[in-house]
C-alpha cells in the first residue's frame, strides 16, 4: 500500500462469510467516506482479492469459509502484499487471537461492530501505517547511502567526524578531537580557520547560509588526509557551526 494522498479515499476489502454483517459494514464504511473494492466470503477469495485490488486496509473476519481461517489468511496475504489487517472477532472467538501473535496485524474489532469503533480503529491504523511508511523510507534512504557511499560509512560505523566552531576573533575550534582525529588539531584548526576566513571576505558570493568544501593536512610522511567540511553560517554572530569527515587516503 502507498501512502495516501489526503484526497484519496481508502480503498477497503471486507472478508466476511455474513453477507448481512458484510453489507452492514459496506453502508458504515461508505457513510464515513471510504471505498469499499470488493467483499468476499473465503480465504481464497480474500487473498485473490488483496492482490488484485491493493486495498489500503483489510476488514477480515476470524471464520471464514473454506479451509482456511482468518489468521492463516493474513499470512498468505503479508506474502506479498503489504497491508494493515483488522480482525472482527466474536466474543466467543476471541481466544483465536493469541495465534495472531506469529503475524502482523493491525487490530481487531470486536462483533457487532458499531460505526464509532469503526471509525476510529480505522483513523488510527491508517494514521499509524502512514507513519510507518515515512520511517521506512528514511531507513531505506539511509541504507542505501551507507551502502553505497563510504563517508556515511565512516561518520556512523567509525564515529570519526567531529564537530567545529568558527568565528573571526579566535578562529576555528575542534570541539571534540578525541572522536577520531587522524592529525593534529592544530594544524587542522589552523588549515579550516583560513579557509572559512576566506569564504567571508566574499559573503555575498554564498549561496543561503551553508558552505562546504574539502581541506588537505599532509604528515611529516607525506600521507594526505583529505576532509569534507560542512558548516552552517549564523550570518549575525558571523560563526560557523560545522562537522569535518575525514577521508582516508589518497583516493578518498
């Protein structure tokens, strides 16, 4: 399931073996404006239906007709579509519930389902899911530039950026060396101090209140350090607040 725009309506499929508690649902279901694609009565019929139509939330009873019940349903389905379940369980099967534990499951609503539990089951696991998505996609952003990239590599696994501070009377500050520095702070602060001091000469010439760019420390070894510096500029204080990522090696 995507993430819903605010203007969509959430497509919902009802799996439910009743056709009255099944239509009953559907007029709710509509009066509180969601989109009913389809209504099924087994478990067969309810994992056909979830891919076909690719519902943003499945209302699936426990019982259902066929070999399979609710829970067994729900797992065929997380193979291979992604979708909140909400059980609608009687009273007399709500001990079917602890074997929900081995799945994922949204929710549950308890029979007979009136349309303020309805209501706000559903604000809530849709609510919920959408978060869920947005926390997801950040993770895999991140995956990918770890894996791809090996500054992150070096920032998360290593701990080895640091932070520094700027401003014209005393030039920059290493607040934190002990967090992997490869070269001697003062020469460091002594390199990025004439760089960011050169940046300001020119203020106009930045664009927004970001600057970056790399600076070069050589050991009495002649080994070259290169490091990414960026910096966030407090325009009125005229400070630069940044971090510095090392690079090692020559081919960094």
């Amino acid at each position: 399931m995507s993430e819903l725009p605010n203007e969509v309506r959430a497509k919902i499929l009802i799996a439910e073996d009743d056709t009255i508690v099944a239509l009953d649902l559907q007029g709710m279901l509509m009066r509180l404006g969601y989109d009913v694609v389809a209504i099924v009565d087994s478990g067969q019929a309810a994992i056909a239906a979830a891919r076909r139509f690719q519902p943003d939330i499945i209302l699936l009873d426990m019982i259902l007709n066929g070999s399979l019940d609710g829970i067994e349903v729900a797992r065929e389905i997380h193979k291979t579509v992604d979708v909140p379940v909400v059980f609608c369980v009687s009273g007399a099967d709500l001990s079917i519930l602890v074997r929900a534990k081995e799945i994922s499951y949204a929710g549950y609503l308890l029979k007979p389902i009136n349309p303020d539990s309805l209501a706000t089951t559903l604000d809530t696991v849709l609510y919920k899911y959408k978060l869920e998505m947005r926390v997801r996609k950040v993770e895999e952003k991140y995956r990918l530039l770890h894996d791809q990239c090996r500054v992150p590599h070096t920032f998360f696994e290593q701990n080895a950026a640091f932070n520094w501070l700027w401003d014209e009377s005393s030039g920059v500050k290493i607040l934190k060396p002990e967090n992997g520095v490869l070269f001697p702070v003062e020469i460091l602060e002594e390199r990025l101090s004439a760089r960011v001091a050169a940046q300001f000469k020119n203020i106009n010439a930045l664009t927004g209140e970001r600057l970056s760019f790399y600076i070069e420390v050589t050991e009495s070894n002649a080994m070259i350090c290169k490091y990414a510096a960026i910096g966030i500029i407090d325009m009125e204080q005229r400070t630069v607040l940044g971090m510095l990522i090392p690079l090692v090696g020559d081919n960094a």
